[in-house]
C-alpha cells in the first residue's frame, strides 16, 4: 500500500495471487493494492477500509465489522492503525459496561452459556457482550445500556432495520426527569420505557423514551404510541422485571442511576 511496487506486507503470496478477496469476493487479489493483516490474511486495502469505515449497520453496537472474515481475529495492521484505534477503544467500553452490569445483574452463575460445554465458558466479559445490548448515545457519543438482547429476538427483530440516529440519547443526555448522579455521574442514568416494563434506549421528539422493541412498532399498526393508556402492558409489584416502583405504563418515568439501583438489589 502506498510508494512504488509492492512489499512483503502488501503483497498477496503468488500462489494466492488469483485468490478472490474474500471481502468484496468480485476481483482476485492481485487486481488490487492488498493489505496483510497481522493474523496473517490478505486482503484488498481499500476492501479493508471500506469494511471498516462502514462500522455496524443497525442501531445496535455490534462489532463484526472489525473481524477478519477468515479467523475473526480484529483486523489490525501498522497501516490501519489509526483507523481502528476508536473502534478498539469502543470496544473495550462496551466490554468493560457490560461486564460491569452483568456482576451488578448477578443471576448468571448458573447460564448454560458459562458452563464448561457452554459457548462463553471462562469468557464472562463476552457472555456479558452477547446477553446486553448497547447503543451508541447521538449527543455524547458515549456507549449506553439498552437492555437485554433476548427481548429483540422476542419481538422477533433483527438488526439492520432503518433508524434515525438522533434518537439515540443515553439517559444523561435526555431532558426528562433526573439527569445525573453525585456518584456516578450523568452517563448512568437511565429511563424507563414509557410503553412496557423495560429499560430505555431509544429518546423521541425530546419527551418520549422507548425500549427497542417499542420503538420498532413505530409505523405499523401496532404502534405503541397509538394505542390507550388502558392497552398498553401492566404490571405488579411482584412480577416488574425492573424492580422498582413506577407510574402505569404511558407515562415518563426517570429510573435513576442505574449502578446505584443495581447496587441495591445485591
């Protein structure tokens, strides 16, 4: 990549040469200024760059785009450096958040996931990646919780659904109710979603926050916006994923700090 002719570190193997990239898959390898990356595969640099410079597709964080195709090794290079620089460092504060709820959550010492045949096994920090959704906040550009992955697969969602970004506002951002913590600080602060008993992690016209599955309804007919107080789910004391008390669904509610509540329950 860059100066004249080709290096050991740009240029494919000749018995590789009229390999396809397997990223773009239309043009062999020597069709192209390629890039080897420090896990040893090769590619075409400006693929490398457009993979990377294209980061998640959907709403939230997700980090494949900065894994080789072939080993799921990061893709890094003294050449792309300084592009992936960022996204590592997103990366490790999503990881370290996550592993942070998850002690704070408890009630994962017994996930299959964790067990010796499990996929996460002596990996909790990414069981915790996987279990917890995070989005990136439009105002501070700082990672933030929004819940649980396993409530998107429920609503049966996928993740490439069009958004508008400047709905991603992280509790500390958003204008409705408390917005910070003596302790912790304004980035802990989290909402209630005002249709359903779930965290939120989306914030709408500055008053509305919603939960993602909420928030997907959104144009369809089963809108939750659209629908009465009285429709909407309730729930009790006893059976409030949140574990707080909490005006009925179809109002705003300021959770607080998230680690402060979490701290509580232990």
């Amino acid at each position: 990549v860059g100066g004249g002719g080709q290096c050991t570190t740009c240029a494919p193997h000749a018995s590789h040469a009229t390999d396809l990239c397997n990223i773009c898959w239309v043009e062999e390898l020597q069709a192209a200024p390629c890039l080897r990356l420090d896990c040893g595969h090769v590619f075409h640099f400006s693929c490398i760059k457009n993979k990377l410079q294209a980061k998640w597709s959907g709403a939230r964080i997700t980090f494949t785009f900065l894994k080789c195709p072939l080993c799921d090794a990061f893709m890094t290079a003294p050449h792309i450096k300084d592009l992936v620089a960022a996204d590592i460092k997103l990366f490790e504060a999503v990881k370290a958040k996550a592993a942070q709820r998850l002690v704070l959550e408890g009630g994962h010492k017994d996930a299959r996931e964790l067990k010796p045949s499990g996929r996460y096994h002596k990996q909790e920090a990414e069981y915790a990646m996987h279990k917890f959704a995070y989005y990136l906040c439009s105002k501070c550009t700082l990672p933030y919780f929004g819940g649980h992955r396993s409530c998107e697969v429920a609503a049966d969602q996928g993740e490439d659904q069009a958004f508008d970004p400047s709905h991603m506002v992280c509790g500390g951002c958003s204008s409705v109710g408390n917005s910070n913590c003596t302790k912790h600080g304004a980035e802990a602060i989290e909402h209630k979603c005002k249709f359903c008993c779930s965290v939120a992690s989306w914030f709408c016209w500055g008053n509305t926050h919603f939960c993602d599955p909420c928030h997907r309804k959104q144009g369809t007919p089963e809108a939750m916006t659209k629908k009465a107080k009285k429709d909407l789910p309730q729930c009790t004391p006893a059976t409030c994923p949140l574990k707080v008390a909490h005006p009925p669904s179809g109002e705003e509610f300021v959770l607080g700090c998230q680690i402060c509540r979490s701290e509580s329950f232990i």
